[in-house]
C-alpha cells in the first residue's frame, strides 16, 4: 500500500515533554501518599488519557476523588507547560518537514487535552491538516479509535498511514488499528514496542524512503 498519511503522537515523539508530566504526575500523587517513580509513568500512565493513569495509581479513591485527582494534575502540568520551554526533538522536526514536501498528509494524535496549546506553543499547529487530541475521543489507547479518527479526517485507510509512537500503549493502539507503526525506543524499553512494525531509538535512524518500505511490506 502507498504511504499517504503521517500519525504522530506528541509527547515522547514531537515535543519532550514527559519530564513536565512526570514532575505534575509525582507531585499530584505524592500528595495522595503514593511513591512515583518513571517505571510507574511508563508502565502506567505514559500515553493513556489523564483519568485513566489517574485511576491506575490511585485504587483506593472513588470516581469522583480521582477525577479531582487527574484535574490536579492537568493544573501543575499547565503550569509547567506556561513556565517552562517546551523542547523538540529535532529530528522529528525535520522528518515532518520532509514528509510534507513529498505531499504526505500530516496527522497530529494525542492522548493529551493540551496538544493544541503545545503545537501552537512550538509554532507547528498548521503544519497538521488533522489534529486529533484527548477532547475528540472517548477509548484511550491501547484502543485504536484516536488512529481511526485522525485517519478518517484525512480519508485515509490504516493501511495507508505510518504511525509514529514512543509508548507501549501508543504501539498497541496502532498494532490494534491495523496501522503500520515505528516505535520510538526513548527509554531503552524496547520489549514493550515489541508490536512496532520497525523500532528506533530516534527519528534519524528512518528515511522517508525506509517509512515508503515499512508501509509496502506491512
């Protein structure tokens, strides 16, 4: 199948900006008593909708306790987020770049209410013709709907889509959609992307050619 459409998740993919989630997630759960470490973050909460990583941590509290909770930390990361710049990661930058020039339709999908405030923060909101964030979808990921979605703004089929991601549920999400994947290995965990279609440390590892392949073969 041709390579028409892009999928990029942002946060771990686009933007770093899990140390400004870890830092809300640890503050907001340390006030509920709970330790939290990156192993919790990542096995966790790392790519799942706010209220989902909430309730994985915090079994003991009611529905409505943690909502309060998620809502907590959604207050501290937007804190963070105004405070602090948001650093890129280069390469990814640069492959967006490429991919558009060669007319490949660009998706941006996140599990994150913020996206939008974080594309347009890093001044690369209008360089995605979809942009699909955790205000669109109710099924967070392991669930494909958030890929479904952003492949049918572009109407496009799964099929004709890489999808770009660097956490296991992400990964998962892809694989479950039937979307060719690459799989960003940020945190020397490569066993939990082990449904990527190709999994790399960094973006400079692929070219648009090597993506055109991995969409071919999938």
């Amino acid at each position: 199948m041709q390579l028409k459409g892009a999928i990029f998740d942002l946060d771990g993919v686009v933007v770093n900006t899990v140390p400004l989630h870890f830092k809300a997630w640890k503050r907001m759960f340390e006030e509920y008593g709970h330790t939290f470490t990156m192993d919790d973050y990542l096995a966790k909460v790392d790519g799942r909708p706010r209220m989902e990583g909430a309730a994985a941590i915090l079994t003991e509290l009611s529905f409505e306790q943690v909502m309060e909770a998620g809502n907590k930390k959604q207050s501290y990361f937007v804190e963070y987020l105004e405070a602090d710049p948001i650093v890129t990661f280069p390469s990814t930058i640069s492959l967006i770049h490429e991919l558009e020039a060669r007319g490949v339709k660009l998706a941006a999908a996140s599990s994150s209410k913020n996206a939008t405030r974080i594309l347009q923060k890093i001044d690369m909101l209008d360089k995605f013709a979809v942009n699909v964030s955790g205000n669109d979808f109710k099924k967070g990921k392991p669930d494909p709907e958030i890929f479904l979605m952003a492949a049918s703004k572009m109407g496009l089929k799964p099929s004709e889509c890489i999808v770009f991601e660097d956490a296991k549920s992400g990964v998962d999400a892809a694989h479950n959609g039937h979307f060719p994947c690459i799989g960003i290995d940020r945190h020397n965990n490569a066993a939990a992307l082990k449904t990527a279609d190709k999994i790399v440390k960094d973006l400079d590892e692929v070219t648009v050619d090597d993506i055109i392949k991995i969409v071919e073969e999938h």
